[in-house]
C-alpha cells in the first residue's frame, strides 16, 4: 500500500524521471540544499539530434515504499539516484564509496543509474576518471556540476529509450509479462495463465505501461496511441484499477498537448512542447562518451528521434478538455473501488482540480476537492495532517474559494498546535492563522474597519482572533496578546454581548498589567506589520467643540467710545489684535481666538457603550499648529451613559494657528491617539483657532455698594458691575476705583468715558466729573500693582419748565443707581501725552446712571 500521497502532484508529472538526490554521512544542511538547489535547476534537458525534451522531477526524500507502484505509474519509480557527501582523507573513501553501494540498493530494482559527488577529497584517488564519481575541493569550486548533470540525465535517456523500444516491440510468441501493484501479487496465485483473459490483461497493462514510457520519453502522440489501445484492452476485462491508471495517462497526455506551460501553478517553469534545440546543446561534443554516443546514435537509427506523428493525428487521439475532466472522473471512480488505491485517487483529485482551475471551472473542482477530503488514507502524522490541509487550502484558493480556503488553512495551523505533538509550533500556527485572515474579510488594520459596512460573518471573525491571542501568549509574546485583543474589542465590539465584553476587557486588564498597549507599529519576524489600534469606541465620540474663552478672559476689537466730536488730546483705545482678511482660509477658522497663556477648552459629547462603568484616564488634546501642554483628565462614565459632556482643557505655549485634531487616552491600559479624521458622525464646528499674544488682565474694584437690582444688562462683550449711590440735589460724593493688574502683562493705556442714560427724559444737568492726570501718573501698571481713580458726583439738577418733575421723584431725592464698571480684563492702557479730564460740558449728561468703561 503507497502510504505518502504527494500533494503536488500535476498532471505534466507523468512526463518526468523521478530523481532522488541525498546526502550520505555528515553534511551540512545548508551546504546540502544549497548543491541541491543548483542540481534541481537543470529540470529540462533537450535530447541531442531531436527535438524531444526531457523532464526531472527532484526528491530528497522519497519513501520506497511509494517506489514499489513505479509499474503502476512510471513517473513514480526512482530512475535516477544522486549522492552527496564529504571525504576529506583518502582513508575514509573506501567506507564512503560503500555505503554509496548501500544508497543504491535502497532503489535497486529501479534506477537507471546513479552518481556520487565527493567535496573535499584531493589527490591520487580524486585524479582518477571516473563516470558514476565526481571529485570537487569544496563546496564552493563545482563549476562542472550542471555539465555533469546534463550527462547523467543523457545516460537515464539511453535507458529509458531501451526500455521503451524493447516493451513496445510486438514479439509474438513471447508471454507478456503480468504487471502487478504491490498488494495484487498475492491475488494472481494460481491463476490460468494461458486464459485469453488473462492475456488481454497482461497486454492491456503492458500497453499502458508503454504509454507512460513514450510520455517520458517526449513522444507524445504515440503514448496517447498506447493509452487509447490499453484503455479499450482493460475495460474488456474489467481490470478496473489499471483501467483507471489507463485513463489518466490519456488525460495527463492530453493536459500536457492543451495546456504545455503546464498546471502546477509556477509561471514559465516549464516550455512548450516540442521546443527546438539550442545550438550549444545540440552541438556539444562531450570528450569521454565514445561507448554512450555509440548507444544513442543506434537508437536515434531506429526511428526514436523527434515525435514524427502529425499534428491532426495528435489532435484525434488527443481528449478535448472537456472530455479531460470526464475521464478523470471515470478513473477516480476506478480507484475508489480498491481501498489501497487511496494515495492514487486523492493524487488524482489534485490533478483534475489543477486542470479545472485552468479552465476557470471554480464548483467542478470543488466537487473533486470534497472529495479529495473525505478519501479515507491511513492514520496520518500530525506533519502530513499539516501538509494535506495547507495543500488542500492552496488548492481552494486557487480556485477562487477563499472562505473555504481559509477554513482549511486554520485547520492546519490547529493541527501545528495538536496536544499529540510533544513540542507544539506556536510560531507555524500564529503564522497559518495570519495567512487566513484574508479569507475570511479580515484585516488587522482598524482602518479598513471604519470605512463602511462589517464585512463577512463576526462570530468565526472573533472566534479567529481569540485564537491568535492564544497563539501570541504560547508564544511568549504580550505585546501581541495586547495588539490582537485591542483589535477584538475596538472592531467587534458592536457584536460582542455583555459578558463577552466583561470578559475581553478583564483578559486586556491581565495583559496590559504586565505589557501597556501603545500606539506603536509591531513588526513580525516575517516582515508583516500591525498597525496600532486606537479605542474610538471606549467612549464613542459623537460631538466636539472648541469653546470661546469665558467672558472675563476673552479678548475683544473694540472701536473708541469717544466718538468723532471727541478731542485729538483725549484718551484712545488701542487693540493689538488686527484680523487680516485671508480669504478661504480666514473662512475655515473659527471667530474667536484663544490667548497664549490662558487655559483653553474643547468640549467633547460622548457616551459609554460598555455595560459595566467606564474608567478613562489620562485624556487630554492632540494638537498641532502651536506648541501645546495638555491637560489631563480622568473620566468615569456609568454604564451605557447616553450623552455626557466632558471639557478637555490646555494651555498655548506660542502664538499662531492651533489645530485641535483629535484626543488621548487610557482604556483598560491601553494608550490611544485617536484622530477626529477617524472617528465617523462626529460633528464640530470647526478645529482651527488663532492664538493671539497673551494680553494684561485688570480687576476693578470700587468704594460704592453693590446695587441690589441691575438698571441695565449688560452686553456680551463687557463685563460689568452695578453699584448704586443715593444724594440729594446740591449733594456730592466721591467715587473711588481701584484699578488691579492680576495679569503677567504691564498695564500702559487708559481710557474713561461716560455714558448718561435718560429714561424718563426729564432730568438735565452735570454731576460726573475726575481728573486722569494722578491716576495716570501710576501708569504703566506692573503686574501686582494697583492704582486708584476718583469720580465726583455732583448732584445738580434744574427744575425750571418741569411742572411734574417733582411729582415723579421721590422724597428723598434722585437716585443715581448703577455704576457699571465695565472691562474685558484684559487691557493694553497707555497715557497720552496731553491726558486732561473732559469738558464736563462734552463729557456728562444729567441721567439715571453713568457708565465707566476701561477700553483697550
């Protein structure tokens, strides 16, 4: 029974001489494979004096047993045997040429012939000529070794073409010899030999066996010949198991006619067939052959040269590639009557699948993939577990299969890790997962994640990335563990129920104690890299906004109060902040403006998804534009929140554009930088700010109570304060406001201006006046300074033309309720030069109350 099926296998293998090259003694592993690297390269080789090319297939392992079926299929028998070895001293050459003996009776009943390269070994013995031994110094001086695997491949050419000219001569008389599988000898005991029954199935299998010989031998058209008479032989005599091997010959040599760059996948490995020679392998002459040239120009006299057939004879005798794919069928279900034809029958599925994936056939060749798999072979390895599944997820791949594909590929990397292996491979199975994810519509890059509709199904999703996580801890790598589980929770979290996100999050917390999550980029041995995995989702982010200063901070462009008619020499007020027009850009920004120096906030809208409360610590602003110190929070959101609004603050370090482009944070250990391009449905109301220079600040205090009511509201743009006064007519009284700088800025301009408000319209004269001149002495005002200025209220009032004046004040007199002090409090104030009071005629008005404003 074959027991090592070769999952890679093709159809075009037929055609080619099984060669099996093996060290002998010690060599090294990578000297080794690096000789059999160059050996493996000279896989075709064109037949001198034709236009024939033959075919090698390379093995360094082989089992003999598979050897026995070299009858059965020809393309499975050892014809050819290299050996490698090392001998540095001519005492261990008689050992090393024994067990080159040793070697080749393992193959004994079927090579062809063989040959020994010797590395290291120099001197008398080495000078030698010698046509089965080659002598090289090292490893790295064998500048022949092509050349003399050409010839080695020439001489099996010579057998083979014997071989098949003595089988395929019809000599009658002679008793054609009953080919047999191995576990059919014991069958045929006692049999009637000279039944006619028995003769059609020896003659039927020798013709197959002919066929396969011609398709080694680069004859196409007479092997299709062959196979067509075997096939007609074998089916009258219900010999179903080489009827079988009859019938995927026919197709392999029709696959080989229709398809010649071949089926196995690997781009230009192989040539059309019938190639011309080349003039260097046609007309080389090679010192040392007289006897083998001899041989070959007596066989090339007998009509073995080029393959003479026609092309129409070819085409009649060649299957369509439809009928490829039936006769494929017809042969599998040949070989499933026999449960010792196991190996035969997966090889050929794989064969049909190969030629279906040519002909664009994806769901015929998946019926013969569910068939491959439920092909019942003796108890596997674990290794040939791994190869089966990893070969039969390429194959679904390539026929567009991806899920399926996929599937199978996981099923490999599971057995990697099987509880039968005494040391698991925690690294193959990590990296088969990885190879799966694209079959099933996953990507470990969140962004892929956050541009539309989840695509494929969660569950096995989730499923697969628990499985890495498991795979990345066996591994001994939390980082990983970290990586993946983030992943988990940020992608999925909207399929994960309540107790699975209880669970994902406590398994990060166990993690992330002994490894953080950071928003850095892991690069796998491989090269493969895993992008970081922002918590966009821990909390949701729905709105966000950069808040005005409050009004006591906020810096304003204020015009004069003074109006037009108001003297050159008079108190001005100046701004430092000058808005340029900046066309498109000016219209992006937001209207107001941020001060360097002062705390700024953005507030945030957002909501708890998670079913249990939520810690976030540290969370602060990402910004750019502006050197920025963010400061951070802590935040506690109860379960499933709803909206909560949460203010980040910070301070501007430098003056300019400042951006606000997203927020940082700390969830479950796991630090994210979460950019607003990234997060979908947020709405802001825009993310650029001007920071203007840091401005002073003044806090105005008076001598006057407070008023218990307010005469007037205050507009947005002032901060004011209402004091109230009652006199008598003729009464005076002093104002006294303290003017504090509370900023880090000098104070250097002032301006004082009074505003009568008439209510009732029947109140005239002055009773505001001051004098600038000793308050501006104090001026500039450092930070921590204070400095005073006095009002005099003077109440004068004329009663003259006003019959009901009297009537509507009240007894005891006019009340001069609401001293407003009004300030952004921040102020540029400087003297001027000739600062004098104002004319108590240009200046006052007979009013309700007056107004005194500290403009900049």
């Amino acid at each position: 029974k074959m027991s090592v099926p070769d999952y890679m296998q093709c159809a075009e293998d037929h055609q080619t001489l099984l060669v099996v090259v093996q060290p002998i003694g010690i060599v090294p592993e990578e000297s080794f494979f690096r000789i059999y690297k160059r050996i493996s390269a000279v896989s075709q080789v064109n037949v001198r004096d034709s236009q024939r090319v033959l075919y090698i297939r390379y093995r360094h392992h082989y089992p003999p047993e598979n050897n026995e079926w070299g009858d059965f299929q020809t393309h499975r028998k050892v014809v050819g045997l290299i050996t490698i070895t090392e001998c540095s001293s001519a005492k261990e050459w008689p050992q090393t040429f024994e067990r080159f003996h040793l070697q080749k009776e393992m193959y004994g009943s079927t090579l062809y012939d063989s040959r020994l390269f010797v590395f290291g070994l120099q001197g008398e013995i080495a000078e030698q000529p010698r046509t089965d031994v080659a002598f090289y110094p090292s490893y790295n001086e064998c500048e022949t070794m092509e050349k003399r695997i050409e010839d080695f491949i020439e001489s099996l050419f010579i057998v083979l073409e014997s071989k098949r000219l003595d089988r395929a001569t019809d000599k009658s008389g002679d008793k054609i010899p009953l080919l047999c599988v191995p576990f059919e000898k014991k069958d045929f005991v006692g049999l009637d030999t000279d039944s006619r029954h028995y003769k059609k199935r020896c003659q039927g299998r020798m013709r197959k066996h002919v066929g396969d010989l011609c398709l080694q031998a680069g004859m196409l058209q007479d092997s299709l010949v062959h196979y067509h008479m075997a096939v007609e032989l074998l089916r009258s005599v219900n010999d179903f198991l080489w009827l079988g091997a009859a019938l995927e010959g026919l197709c392999s040599a029709s696959v080989i006619y229709h398809y010649p760059g071949g089926t196995g996948g690997k781009v230009g490995s192989r040539r059309a067939q019938g190639g011309s020679l080349s003039a260097e392998a046609g007309n080389r002459h090679r010192p040392g052959k007289a006897g083998i040239s001899a041989l070959f120009c007596a066989l090339t006299s007998n009509g073995i040269n080029a393959d003479t057939s026609a092309e129409i004879g070819r085409a009649k005798n060649c299957l369509s590639p439809e009928d490829i794919i039936e006769k494929y069928k017809e042969a599998i279900s040949y070989y499933g009557k026999y449960k010792n034809a196991g190996v035969i029958e997966l090889e050929a599925c794989v064969k049909a699948v190969r030629v279906l994936a040519m002909q664009k056939r994806s769901m015929e060749a998946s019926e013969f993939l569910q068939n491959a798999v439920y092909i019942n072979l003796r108890q596997l390895s674990e290794e040939e577990k791994i190869q089966r599944y990893s070969i039969l997820s390429e194959l679904y791949e390539r026929i567009g299969f991806h899920r399926k594909s996929a599937f199978f590929k996981r099923i490999a990397a599971m057995q990697c890790a099987a509880p039968s292996i005494p040391e698991p491979g925690w690294r193959a199975c990590y990296k088969l997962l990885l190879e799966t994810l694209p079959g099933y519509s996953l990507s470990l890059d969140p962004q892929d994640f956050s541009k539309g509709a989840h695509r494929g199904w969660a569950a096995v999703q989730m499923r697969l990335l628990h499985e890495l996580v498991y795979a990345s801890r066996r591994m001994g790598n939390p980082a990983l563990c970290v990586r993946h589980l983030s992943f988990l929770l940020q992608t999925m979290l909207d399929f994960l129920s309540d107790q699975e996100k209880k669970d994902v999050t406590q398994s990060l917390e166990s993690y992330t104690a002994k490894c953080p999550g950071t928003m850095e980029v892991i690069t796998l041995p491989d090269g493969l890299k895993l992008p970081p995995v922002p918590f966009t989702k821990l909390p949701i982010v729905k709105s966000v906004k950069l808040l005005n200063l409050p009004t006591s901070l906020r810096p304003h462009k204020m015009k004069s109060l003074l109006g037009q008619n108001v003297s050159t020499k008079s108190p001005f007020i100046y701004s430092p902040i000058i808005a340029h027009s900046r066309g498109e850009e000016r219209s992006k920004k937001i209207d107001f403006q941020w001060v360097q120096g002062d705390v700024c906030e953005v507030q945030l809208m957002v909501y708890n998804p998670m079913p249990f409360e939520l810690r976030v610590e540290n969370m602060g602003l990402l910004t750019t534009g502006v050197e920025f110190e963010s400061l951070p929070a802590a935040l506690s959101l109860p379960a499933e929140s709803g909206l909560y609004p949460v203010t980040l603050v910070g301070v501007p370090q430098t003056t300019g554009q400042i951006t606000v482009n997203g927020y940082h944070t700390s969830v479950f250990g796991v630090f994210s930088d979460c950019l607003l391009d990234n997060l979908p449905g947020v709405k802001t109301n825009g993310c650029t700010v001007e920071v203007i220079p840091a401005l002073p600040r003044l806090q105005i205090s008076t001598s006057l109570p407070r008023s218990a009511h307010i005469l007037q509201p205050s507009s947005g743009d002032e901060i004011s304060t209402n004091v109230s006064v009652q006199l008598y007519n003729g009464e005076a009284q002093q104002l006294i406001i303290k003017l504090e700088n509370i900023g880090t800025e000098p104070l250097e301009k002032l301006e004082v201006t009074a505003k009568t408000v008439n209510i009732k319209e029947k109140l005239y004269g002055d009773f505001l006046s001051w004098n600038l001149e000793d308050t501006l002495c104090q001026f500039p005002l450092k930070p921590g300074k204070i400095a005073t200025f006095i009002v005099n209220i003077k109440v004068k009032l004329d009663f003259s033309c006003q019959e009901n004046l009297l009537q509507d004040l009240s007894d005891d007199g006019i009340s001069v309720s609401g001293l407003p002090l009004s300030s952004p409090f921040r102020q540029v104030v400087k003297p001027r030069v000739e600062t004098k009071p104002l004319n108590p005629q240009e200046s006052s008005k007979v009013g309700d109350f007056s107004h005194v404003k500290v403009r900049e």
